[in-house]
C-alpha cells in the first residue's frame, strides 16, 4: 500500500464532513462517497437518512431507488426502508410471514449545518458531539449573511486541498485572472497561533487585484485593493479564511474538503458577509467560484499523494503553515491527537 494513503484510515471515521447541500436532497436518494465507501442519502420524516449504499437483500444500489412517504425502496426488489432504517416491506413475502432480522439498515450520523449535511460514517448512536463542527461565529450574528456554494467533485486528494488553500505564495502564479499581484511574490515571516473558533493558522495582508468581476465582492472600484486577511485550519481537512477591508466589509470562507478516497474530494465553500444583503448572492460568489477554478485547474494537473513525509518534498518559510497543518494530520492519523 502507498505510504501516503489515509482514506482507510480509521481515524478519520470519528469525523463529520459535509457531503452535499441540504437542498441538493428532495427528497433523494442521492448517492455520496466518502472515506472509500458508498453512502445513500435520502429525506426522511425527521431530516435526513444515510446508510450505506447496499441493499442487504442482494445488495443493490438504494441510491438507484425511489422515495415515497419518507421511505426509501431498493430498485431491484422493492424491499422499503423507514428513516430509521427499518425495513418496511418485502413484497416477495407471504403473508404474516415477518421481515427476517438482519433485513434493516443501519442508519448513520448526519446532522445539518451552514446549509450543508455533515455526515460521520459511524453509527448514529455512536457519533462525536456535532460540536466538533468547526464554529463560525458569524452564522449567529444577524449583521451577517450566508451564501452556500454548490458541492464539486475535484479529481485531486484532498491533503492537496488543504495544502493549497493553507498557503498563499500561489497566489499570483495561479490566480491571475482573478486576484493574483505579480509585483508580490516574496512572502514575509509567518507566525503561527490560535485563531478565533477552531482554528489555527496565520494572519497576513494582502495587496490584490480588483479587476471589475470582483467589484461585487470587494465593495471597492479602484485596481487594486487592500485585504487584511487570516488563514486557518482545523483538523482534519477544513480551512477558514476572513478578509477584512478598509471599508469594514468582512468577508468569512469556509473552505471544505472532504475525502471520497485517496485520489478525489468533494469541494465546497460558504460565505459569509457583513454587508448591505442588497447585491445577490450569485453576483458575489460569482469571483471566489472563478478563483476556485483556478485552483481546481492548477490542483488536477498534479497527479499522485501528496507525501505525508515532510522530508519528501521541499519546503520554505513559505510553506510553514501547510507543513504545520500536514505534521498535525499525520500525527492524528498516527491516532496521537493533535496539538
């Protein structure tokens, strides 16, 4: 087995991660991915339902099914399940003959957050509090709004993501088109700490682009624009950025990568915004979605892992907020917590 492989890893099982808008399920079933398995979701009586994605007759794909009343049936047999797993009907069965014991599904936990489902491949009864959620503070603060983004299938690891969206020396190489100064490349001295919430990572400043596409977004009209921004992760894969401008404006990502396996991810962002609500909200994600192209771009032309080893590859002060965050993955894969 590949070294750098994690999405076996049995560690990562006691996490939520965000697997699809809550929208995105009416009422379903949708089929997910996640940490190398299958997941069917559907909406049920009580919110949602994930069990894995095989029916235990002859394990088809429930996801290829049918809901009707809350209840989910399999598109081979028609075996019907409740939301909580039980199964409801076999129409093959005679009469008062009862549904055999190991016919029921094993329901998972989901919970609903920031507009999106966070899914822990464990048993329901058997989750972490959802409190492990990262917290965004400005969910509960009416001065601001949340816009969801759609959920993306990017055909690179997700340690890739988060190594990406935890440095900033990229930023005019690959974002040209969009934010990226070409006049500042060198990066200053970075110290690393606490950030509000969960997260932990780094405060910097930014003198970027503001081409006429992110007028919307930045609230500003000159060429270029002053952000006054901070980067952070929290384990394992979820990374926040905030920008702030001159004007007040603040602008919160919550960026979010979840593994399907070693090799693919669902990405997806939110934001939050302090500002007048008058815009709509596609005119302001429209340039972080352009943004996120470019990454996706530049990410799925890099093939393989990406080395959990930090002596596999090369690094610079640069770097020091992405090898901060791989030393305390692989210290949590290693089932050792983090710092």
């Amino acid at each position: 087995m590949d070294p750098n492989s994690f999405a076996n890893n049995s560690e990562l099982r006691k996490f939520w991660y965000p697997i699809a808008r809550a929208t995105d399920v009416n009422p379903g079933p949708m089929s997910v991915k996640l940490l190398n398995q299958n997941y069917v979701v559907w909406r049920a009586a009580d919110g949602f339902s994930v069990a894995v994605d095989r029916c235990p007759h002859r394990e088809a794909p429930l996801s290829a099914g049918s809901v009707s009343d809350d209840n989910l049936s399999c598109p081979y047999h028609g075996w019907t399940f409740s939301g909580d797993g039980v199964c409801v009907r076999v129409p093959s069965a005679l009469p008062d003959v009862p549904v055999p014991p190991r016919a029921h599904l094993e329901i998972l936990g989901v919970v609903e957050r920031y507009g999106l489902l966070w899914l822990c491949p464990q048993p329901a009864s058997e989750t972490p509090a959802d409190s492990i959620i990262p917290n965004i503070s400005q969910e509960a603060d009416s001065t601001f709004r949340r816009i969801n983004t759609p959920v993306e299938i990017w055909q690179t690891s997700t340690p890739r993501l988060v190594d990406n969206f935890m440095d900033f020396s990229h930023f005019p190489f690959v974002h040209t088109t969009t934010f990226g100064n070409s006049n500042e490349t060198v990066i200053p001295k970075l110290d690393l700490g606490p950030l509000e919430g969960d997260f932990y990572g780094y405060q910097y400043g930014v003198n970027a682009k503001n081409p006429s596409t992110a007028e919307a977004t930045s609230g500003e009209q000159s060429s270029f624009v002053e952000r006054e921004m901070s980067t952070g992760f929290c384990l394992p894969t979820f990374v926040r950025s905030t920008i702030a401008y001159h004007s007040g404006l603040s602008h919160i990502l919550l960026l979010l990568s979840t593994p399907r396996d070693d090799f693919s991810s669902y990405f997806t962002f939110v934001v939050w915004r302090n500002d007048d609500f008058s815009t709509p909200a596609d005119e302001i994600i429209s340039f972080d979605l352009a943004i996120g192209a470019e990454d996706k771009a530049m990410l799925e032309q890099v093939s393989g892992l990406l080395p959990l080893d930090l002596k596999q590859t090369v690094s610079v002060q640069a770097d020091k907020p992405s090898v901060e965050w791989r030393r305390q993955f692989v210290k949590l894969l290693e089932g050792a917590g983090a710092d």
